[in-house]
C-alpha cells in the first residue's frame, strides 16, 4: 500500500497545475520502461557471469553454483537470498523488490568502474550519492553494498573538492 501511494506522491510532485485552478482530472497508468541493456545502453562491456572466469572472492560465485546445481548443503543464507537471483542467457541477475525488473549482478571491481564513469559526468555532471546509485540501477547493475560503496566514493570527492583550488 505504501508503493502506491509513494508511486502516486513522486507523480503529483512533479505536476504544475496552471494559477487560477482549483482543480484537475488526471488519468494515471503506469508505464514501463525496457531496462537500458534491453535499449543497448551499456555502460561497460558485458561483463562475465561464467564460474571459471571469476575472481575466487567474487560474491557472485556461491549463488551461481547453487542456482546451476542446487544441493541441501549449500549454506542456509545463500538457499534464502537465492530467490531474488536468477540465471538466464548465461547471465546473473538480480530481481528488484519492488517491480520485478532485473538487474545484471557485477563484481565490486565492476561497480566500482561503472561509479567512476557515472560520477566523471558521463551520464550527467558529477552525480554523487544517491543520484549516482539511481542512475547505476537505472543502467540494469547490482552489486551487494552498492549504497554503501556510492557513498563513500561520495564522500572521497567531496573531501577531494574542499581541499582543491579554490574556483
């Protein structure tokens, strides 16, 4: 219920009702918008999803293994999560809570590539924080601590801008 009305506040916020009116009908539908790799917006080269060619601490590993191959022994927090994940096409994904979208799962090391180019102005000017995490999940990437790892290169630019030069 709460989606909803969210979904509905973030829609009103960004409509101007011209002066003098009271009142306005509005027709609401949802629209869907093809993630950018479906739009062959990629951001980076497609990155590898197959066991062999990832690095040994690569987060990404156990859900892969158990997806491909489920067995009871696999640890209890990997069977729990592996529900939000799904392989297809040779690639890792991960499913949005909220709508069902899929985004392609990336090492931290790949993330942290696709941040530096998001943040250099690539897709807009210096986007930090928040905004920089938006606009990664709206290119299609996941990666655990993706908020966490956004505001901390956040934070090391800002840092960097206070001790620049001044303009």
């Amino acid at each position: 219920m709460n989606k909803i009305t969210n979904d509905l506040a973030q829609t009103a916020s960004g409509v101007r009702v011209p002066s003098g009116m009271k009142e306005m009908i509005m027709r609401i539908t949802r629209r869907f918008l093809p993630s950018a790799k479906a739009r062959n917006h990629i951001i980076e080269e497609v990155f590898a999803t197959d066991v062999t060619e990832l690095d040994d601490n690569d987060w990404r590993i156990p859900y892969i293994l158990f997806l491909q191959h489920p067995t009871p022994e696999v640890d209890r927090r990997i069977k729990r999560s592996a529900v939000d994940y799904v392989l297809m096409d040779g690639d890792f994904y991960r499913r949005s809570a909220d709508d069902g979208l899929l985004f392609q799962c990336i090492s931290k090391f790949e993330g942290l590539k696709i941040m530096a180019k998001v943040h250099e102005g690539i897709y807009g000017a210096h986007q930090v924080d928040i905004k920089m995490r938006w606009l990664i999940r709206r290119y299609g990437y996941y990666w655990p601590g993706m908020r966490k790892d956004c505001m901390t290169y956040a934070k090391g630019y800002t840092d960097c801008q206070k001790h620049g030069p001044m303009q």
